[in-house]
C-alpha cells in the first residue's frame, strides 16, 4: 500500500467521487450559516442541513466536501493523550433524494480498495442490527463473508435526533494489526482498543420518528457520510496517531526544534507538544474565517484555544512570541486544500500577534501571584483555591478561570467556584452603589485624573473600537467601581452591535477600528451558493442607476424561470425613500451598508460612486465586472451562459 500524504488523499477523495457525478463543493465556513444550534462547524454535514431539511435546494443532487471542523467539547483531554483533537477535516458524500444504499456501499469499498489501496481482508463492515439490506450488499454483492459483518444495536449504528429524519448506518472498521491491540482474547470489531479503528460512516437517512418511535418511510432517502481525513491517513502512512500524519508531523517537529525538545521522552512535554500543535491548527484556521477573540461565544473558544496554546509554549521554555511562526507552518501544510489561508496570512498573523502581545502582558505576573497562592494553600495542607482568589487573579490580573482551573488541576488542586461566583456578584454591587454615592465632595483629589482617563476609554468605545484587557487592566487602577461598571456596560453593547453586524452579513470591526473581516462580500454572497448572481452596487440614485434599473426589469421577467439571484448592494447615503421604492419595485436581495462598510466594498472594488455591477457563479467566483450598465443583451447572455 501506497503511503499518500493528507494532501494527496483529499484530491484522491474529491477525485473520486467527482467521477461518480457529484459535485465538489469547497469546505463551508467555520461559521454556521443561519444555524443558531451550532457555535461552530462539527461536521461534515452541519452545513448541508438546509439541504437535507428542503429549507434550499442543493446546486446538485450529488455533493461531494471535505469540510473543515471544530470540536472542543473534550478540550481538556487533548494533549493528554494522542487522540483528541479540536480541528479535523471530514470527507463526505452526499445524496439528496438520488443514489442510496447500494451505490454508497459499492463506492466505499470501490474508493477504500482499489483508490487508497488498503487490503480488503484487513476490512469490516458494520450494520444495524434489523438492517438486512445493507447485509445483503456487503455479502451478496461485495463478497464479504458473513462473519466479518458486524450487526449493531441503534446505540452504535443507528442515527437519529428525536423527531425527524433518521436512519441505520454502516461503518467500516480497518483492522491495525496485533501491535495497536489490547492482547485480550475477545478483541474485535467495537474493542476499545486502538486495533479495529472506525474510518468511514455511511448514513441511510430513511425513515421519519414521529417523536414517539413510530417510523415510516421517506419519500426522498438521503446519503450521509463521513470519513476522518486524519484518520484515513494514519492507516494509510501506517503510524500511531493524528500527530505522526505527514503535515502534523512537519507542525508538531517545528514545535520541538522551536522549544529544543524531543517528541515522546517525557509524558508532560508530549501534552505541551500535542496542546500547542493542534491549538495553533484550529485558531490559524478559526481567524481566517473571520472569527476574533472575545469574551463570549465562538470568539471566547478562540481566545481559550490561543491562550492554552501560549502557556504551553511558556511550559516548553519557547521563548518570546511564536503563535505567528507556527501559523505559517499551518498554512504551508494546509494551502494545497485551503488556498484562503495563504491568502488570509496576514490578517490572520495581525490577530495572533495582537493576542498573543496582551496575553504576555498579563501571565507573567498572573503566573507568579498563582504560584504564591499555591504555596499558600500547601502550607495550610489546602486543595482548593478559594473563590475569592480565584477572583483578584481573573479581575486584577485578567488571568482567565478556566486558566486558573487547568493549572491547578495539573497539580491536584481544585478551585471553589461558587465563591467565585459570589466575589463577583459583591463585585457588581459595589460598582452599583458607589455609582449612587459618588459625588464631587466626596470625591478624592485624583477625580480629575480618572475622569480624564475614564473619558479617553469612553472616546474609544465611541470610536467604535472594543476595549482590550489591557485596557480595563488601566480601569481598575483607577480603582473607581463607577468607572469600571460604566465602560464595562458601553463595551458590552458595543460588542453586541459588532456582533449583530457580523451575524448580518458578517461584517467586523477589530479593535484598531478597521474592518476586520476581510471578506465582507464573500460573506454577503455566501447564502446564495449554488446560483448564478448578478450584483449592483449603487451609491447614489443616479441617472444612470434609474436607466439600469428600468432595462432590467423586463429582463428580469423575461428569465423568472431561471436560477438567477439579483443582488443589489446599497449604500447608507441612498436616499430612504427611493430605497424603499426600489425594493417594492425590483424584488431582489437587498443589503444596505453602513458608510464604513460601504467604504470598504468601494476600496475592495474600485466603485467609486459608480454604478458597477458584477456576474458571479455559481461557486461565488467573480466572472465579469462592469462600470456602468453594459446593457441587457451582455448581461442576459454571460448569465445564461453560467447556468
């Protein structure tokens, strides 16, 4: 067997199943499109929900992805061993309401055995229990002998999320051979053990629960189905885990040559070895799709996973800033599957080095009053940090709790978090009450200094720029709970509103007050994946706007029938009222920018207030860009030609 790199075995995959008519679609973002279930992309098929739900119609009834993810729910446990991670890449592929069961099974054993080469008595079948039609394929048809296929119970082999679409599904185990094993005598497929290692799902969504475990037959069967790119590939190249495979080796390795360690000589450097290598993995690809550190959401995952990355550098005994080195790294392993990156590197580098620079600032000492307190608790023969030191390190330092936890987990520690919990609450009434005492007589001589200092971080939030934790570090030097909990308040609603831009068109701002993500109009045009657009940006009502907005209409009328997108892309100067009259009146997709929005398309673009219109296929690429109004007949033409 042929040791193919990851990157090889992602084109094999996409390859394959493109010969069999299905459509290679690019990974979707890490960003779930309007999915308010998912803090961030965890599989292969999170994205194509809509599709499978007929909320929209695919661009083809065979798909094929390799989609980009994010798992954090075991964080705590990567590192520790060798198989968990947080990023991974899922191949998959799918069939809304065309091929089933007998084409999916075929192609898995055609891709497995005669693509990738594995030895086809080293491999398993599993079923669930009641499903005899997938036995039969597997024996009948694909000749493996009915010992080697494994009958599960809906625990293991049936897929289902209460009411809905649901179904069995059939797993393929690869058989690692006796070293990988446990040496029990009833080792087999479903052992927990390393030997018999899952790497292909497929799913038979065909029967609809009523809620109440009555099913019946869909009209329109899907296929799902997933395999771990990573774990293909540590079969393939035949090593032991994730971070042996060819491009996690190469991160990993620079990992060890930056510390001066080496991999698998001491169980706690492996933990920091494996932390740092998958960490910077997930935040290099979680930065270029946008998504910037925060105190909440998919923005705090992000800063978690950077900070856990820092501190295990710090533990290797890397010295000064190093998160930017590694992501280059990412980038070189990743940019054959992922061109973005390469072409996000700066962006992405300019959020590293930012984060990395404020976290500096604060560990250091955070680590040395820790490491007192610590000290503390051992010589009073003491395992739990108290609530209220847990609190003056996360409000005086900015060392995060969850930081906290993991450091003295390490050393047997606990914290109490319910006096955590408390300290804080005292905290927000003190800042309450002294914001309803306070007053000029009353006042200390240095009331001028903090209002000053105060004003200048209230002039930043207006700015529209969030505060850093360098910032409220300053703030609480002042030592005035009414200023914290003032400009505590202004930032949380400046974060809300940043926030609620970007869950519109994904539009952010960073905290130097530039636009941050640089693919506003990706983002715009994203929803419409799958279909032809024409796009008009337009200022002002012009003369020449009106004279467009007339000649399309009839054209308009004329292609109805047609999978077309009109796109028209205001800005905030537009005049309301003819805003108003041309969405009645036109009945396309509208957005309407704020200026430093507008601003940023016109740069990107080149409009310069006039109208420019663009043609987009269907995968989002930009066919043709116009200045001013080329005419129908151009227009009619290039998209009729893209369909």
């Amino acid at each position: 067997m042929q040791k193919y790199g990851v990157n090889e075995l992602r084109r094999m995959f996409l390859e394959f199943f493109e010969s069999k008519g299905h459509l290679a679609m690019k990974s979707f973002s890490l960003v779930p499109h309007n999915d308010k279930s998912l803090l961030l992309i965890n599989s292969g098929m999170a994205p194509l929900k809509p599709y499978f739900t007929g909320q929209e119609i695919p661009p083809r009834r065979r798909v094929t992805t390799c989609q980009k993810c994010i798992r954090t729910g075991d964080i705590e446990n990567v590192g520790k061993t060798a198989r968990h991670g947080t990023f991974f890449e899922m191949l998959g592929n799918f069939s809304f309401g065309d091929y089933f069961k007998d084409e999916a099974i075929h192609w898995t054993w055609e891709f497995l055995t005669e693509v990738v080469g594995l030895d086809p008595d080293r491999l398993y079948p599993s079923i669930y229990q009641d499903d005899d039609e997938a036995f039969e394929i597997w024996n009948k048809e694909i000749g493996i002998p009915a010992e080697r296929i494994f009958r599960f119970g809906k625990e293991d082999n049936f897929w289902e999320h209460g009411a809905g679409p649901c179904g069995p599904c059939s797993e393929v185990y690869y058989d690692r051979g006796e070293k990988y094993g446990c040496g029990q005598p009833g080792c087999t497929v479903g052992c927990e053990c390393d030997r018999y290692m899952e790497i292909w799902n497929n799913v038979f969504t065909q029967f609809d629960n009523d809620g109440h475990n009555n099913y019946t037959e869909l009209e329109q069967k899907n296929i799902d189905t997933g395999m771990g790119l990573e774990r293909l590939a540590c079969i393939v190249q035949d090593v032991d885990s994730m971070f042996d495979i060819d491009t996690l080796k190469a991160l990993r390795d620079h990992v060890c040559n930056m510390a001066g360690v080496e991999y698998q000589k001491d169980d706690n450097t492996d933990t920091s070895i494996r932390v740092l290598t998958d960490h910077i993995r997930s935040v290099t690809f979680m930065i270029s799709d946008g998504i910037l550190p925060s105190n909440s959401g998919r923005g705090y995952v992000l800063r978690r996973l950077l900070r856990r990355a820092c501190r295990h550098g710090r533990l290797l005994g890397i010295k000064g800033a190093f998160l930017v080195e590694l992501a280059q790294t990412v980038i070189d392993g990743s940019k054959d599957g992922y061109p973005e990156l390469e072409e996000k590197k700066e962006f992405i580098f300019k959020v590293l080095t930012n984060e990395e620079n404020q976290f500096n600032k604060t560990i250091d000492q955070g680590l040395r009053i820790l490491g007192d307190m610590e000290e503390e608790m051992k010589t009073a023969g003491e395992k739990t940090l108290s609530g209220e030191n847990a609190f003056k390190l996360y409000d005086t330092y900015g060392f995060p709790l969850d930081l906290t936890k993991e450091i003295l987990e390490e050393k047997g520690y606990t914290i109490d978090e319910d006096g955590f919990q408390k300290a804080m609450e005292e905290q927000r009434v003190k800042a309450r009450t002294a914001r309803e005492v306070t007053n000029y007589m009353g006042a200390d001589k240095g009331l001028f200094f903090d209002i000053r200092k105060a004003m200048k971080y209230a002039e930043k939030i207006t700015d529209f720029c969030p505060l850093t934790e360098t910032d409220f570090q300053e703030i609480r030097l002042m030592e005035n709970p009414y200023y914290l909990e003032k400009l505590t308040s202004m930032n949380n609603k400046l974060i809300e509103t940043i926030e609620a831009n970007k869950k519109k068109i994904g539009f952010t701002i960073n905290e130097t007050g530039e636009v941050a993500n640089e693919d506003l109009f990706a983002s715009i045009i994203s929803k419409f994946r799958g279909k032809v657009m024409l796009v008009d940006f337009w200022a002002t009502w012009c003369g020449p706007c009106q004279k467009a907005m007339k000649d399309m209409k009839p054209m308009k009328e004329e292609l109805a029938d047609k999978d077309i997108v009109y796109l028209f892309i205001a800005g905030e100067n537009s005049p309301k009222e003819t805003w108003e009259n041309m969405i009645s009146d036109i009945h396309g997709e509208h957005y309407r920018l704020t200026n430093a929005q507008w601003a940023y398309i016109n740069k990107q673009f080149s409009i310069q207030g006039v109208p420019t219109y663009m043609i987009i296929d269907k995968e989002g690429g930009i066919k043709n860009k116009f200045t001013g109004f080329p005419g129908v007949d151009t227009v009619k033409k290039q998209l009729l030609e893209l369909l």
